[in-house]
C-alpha cells in the first residue's frame, strides 16, 4: 500500500524529490505550492495531485496534512517553520532540507515530545555531510578534528564569480549571510560567515572554502566537548568569496537581500551542467595512533527516471527522499529528533535513494 506523502515547494528541488518519491511506486504524492504555475510546471515521472495552497494559512495546511504519512518541506527557509508547526499540529511524520540554524532551534523545539518523528536537515549540506562526518567519526577511539566541505559547483565556470546559480538562490544569500557554528579548541562557538577562507586542490583542479552558516546541521551540539576542531566550509572556485564579500559587505546588501537576489538572478545563469563535491576529513586516534581518514566524492549531473537533474537537485533530492524510505522501512525513530548523525552511512548508501550518490567512486576511507 502506498503511504501518503506531501511535499511543500513545487520549485526545483521539490518537483524532483515528487519525481522520486513517485517513480518508486511506493508513495502517492501531493505537491502544495502557492502557485498555480508553479505546480503545472512539475515534470514527474507519475501521478501528483497538486495543490495550490498559501503555506502562511496554518489551519488549512494542518488540514491538508492530517491523515498522511509524512511531509517534506522543500519550502524557502524563511517558511519552514510555518510547515513545521502545521505538522506538530496535524500529528505526521516531519522532514526538511533547511540550512537555516534558527529554524532548526524551532524544530528540536517541536520535535522535544511529540509522537511523530521530526528529522531536520535531510539534504546534502545539512543532511548527507553529517551522515559522512558520523561514519568516519565511529572509526576512532578518540576524535581530535573533523572539517566538512561541500560545494555545488558549475562544471564549466564562465564568469567573475566562478559561479552558476544551482539551486536556491535565497538559500545560496542567507548561508553567506547568517553567523556559522563551529567548534573551535573544544567550545561551541559562532564564527562569521565569508571568512576563514583556505584554498585546496581535488584532482588536479583548485578550489577555495570558507564559513558558510547551517552546513553542520546539528552536529556541533552533539560533538560539543568531544572534539577539539569542527567546522563546516563551502566549496567554490577561487575568487569567488572576494566578489561576494564586496558585494554584501562594501556594497552593503548584505541589508538589501532582495536587491542581491534580484541581481544574482538576472546576471547570473542557471545550469544542469554542474558537479558536487563532498569531502569530509576526521583526524583522531585509533589504537593509540594518530591518523587520518578522507571521504571525497564528485556527483555529476544525470538523468532520473528520464528527466535530467542537476547535481544538487539529484543529491538534495536522493538525501531526503532516501530518510524518508529509512524512515518508512522501521530503520530510523517513528518518534522525536532524529538527528541525521543517527543514520548509518552503510544503510543510506544501500537505498535506493541514497544509492544516487554512487558508493563505487571517489571514495576513500578506511574499511
């Protein structure tokens, strides 16, 4: 029997999660969006019922989700916690892909008795990393550092930036913009966005990170007093971050987001053609050594169900949609916060959903 599932945002990533979810033969989808276009445009492989329907009107979401399996938010962060209460209220399962670190707060909140589970930060950066950084992290008898790198890059840069829009591009601004958490000498802190910039190469190609906010999700709660150094950074192209730091910080619309996401989206291309990189280093003892073990990996763009997907859409998409099936199958919590450090890396890979991020290439780490 189909378990019933509703997925909030019928934009890009949304449309592709209903893909998924549908082609699988498991699941009946509903699409909510407050946008008739938007809705019309989901190209999926399937049946979705579509519904138009404003997010902000609370009673009637809780409406809409009571009775169904579960929901997932591909909404903008900014209204994520809109459907997060509407959940709590309707008594369903909870998954989201925000990046948000205020958010988040609000759903640990929600999640702290209820009877459903609520399992945030279930994309590529939050989501996938953290699932990496846990498996590496049981490897050891003591951890002393574990540095996070993700980037969503475009395959054939051709601009100043070094950059193609990729996915959302209010997220992309709030994760330059919002303070970042890490620990730093073993204490919780907050670090500022654009900074701490390093440069490094990966098959011959270089590349630059530095702090972006909410790609550690929650682990930096969990491990807080457990390691000495943990710290999240995003992956571009060097020369990116100096732009972008002109812009937010000399041009000051860091306090204008509505003009830079309307500049960044009418100067700035889209593309398919893009790659993301994941790459996780956990340094600690094992067996009174000290030493070292790496996960890299590149994924490209590629078609799903016959549909061709970015690379961002297929990992954010596939992080999701992959919990979800682990959910659905007993493996993960029916209850609480399920955190994403909780699920195992060896379980997601095997999914059919996870198995999307390809466990046959780019990887090293320890057996």
């Amino acid at each position: 029997m189909c378990k019933d599932i509703v997925v909030i945002g019928g934009g890009k990533i949304g449309s592709t999660i209903a893909g998924m979810l549908v082609a699988s033969g498991d699941y009946a989808v509903t699409v909510v969006d407050r946008s008739r276009d938007a809705l019309e445009r989901i190209d999926v492989p399937g049946d979705v019922e579509r519904r138009v329907l404003d997010i902000e009107d609370g009673r009637a979401l809780t409406g809409l989700l009571a009775g169904r399996f579960a929901v997932l938010s591909a909404a903008p962060w900014h209204l994520t916690i809109r459907v997060a209460e509407a959940t709590r209220a309707a008594g369903v399962h909870y998954l989201d892909l925000t990046e948000d670190v205020a958010t988040t707060r609000r759903v640990k909140q929600l999640a702290a008795d209820a009877d459903s589970a609520f399992i945030p930060q279930c994309g590529l950066a939050p989501g996938f990393i953290s699932i990496v950084a846990a498996d590496l992290i049981r490897r050891f008898d003591a951890v002393d550092s574990v540095r996070m790198r993700v980037g969503a890059l475009p395959q054939f840069p051709s601009n100043a930036l070094n950059y193609n829009l990729t996915w959302s591009t209010d997220g992309v601004i709030n994760e330059y913009c919002e303070p970042c958490e890490a620990v730093v000498n073993g204490a919780l802190r907050e670090v500022q966005p654009l900074e701490e910039r390093e440069e490094f190469s990966l098959d011959g190609v270089a590349y630059e990170a530095f702090n972006t906010s909410g790609g550690l999700g929650t682990l930096a709660e969990t491990l807080a007093g457990q390691v000495r150094t943990l710290n999240y950074k995003t992956i571009r192209y060097p020369g990116h971050a100096a732009i972008m730091k002109a812009l937010l910080n000399d041009l000051r619309l860091r306090d204008r987001r509505d003009v830079l996401k309307d500049i960044l989206e009418q100067a700035v291309p889209t593309t398919l053609q893009d790659v993301v990189i994941v790459f996780v280093t956990v340094s600690g003892t094992r067996e009174g050594r000290l030493v070292q073990d790496t996960f890299a990996q590149k994924v490209y763009a590629r078609p799903v169900n016959g549909i061709l997907h970015s690379a961002i859409q297929v990992t954010t998409a596939a992080g999701i949609c992959g919990v979800l099936d682990l959910l659905a199958e007993g493996a993960l919590p029916a209850r609480g916060l399920v955190r994403q450090e909780a699920v195992p890396l060896s379980a997601f890979l095997g999914n059919r959903f996870g198995a999307l991020y390809g466990s046959d290439a780019g990887l090293a780490h320890a057996a």
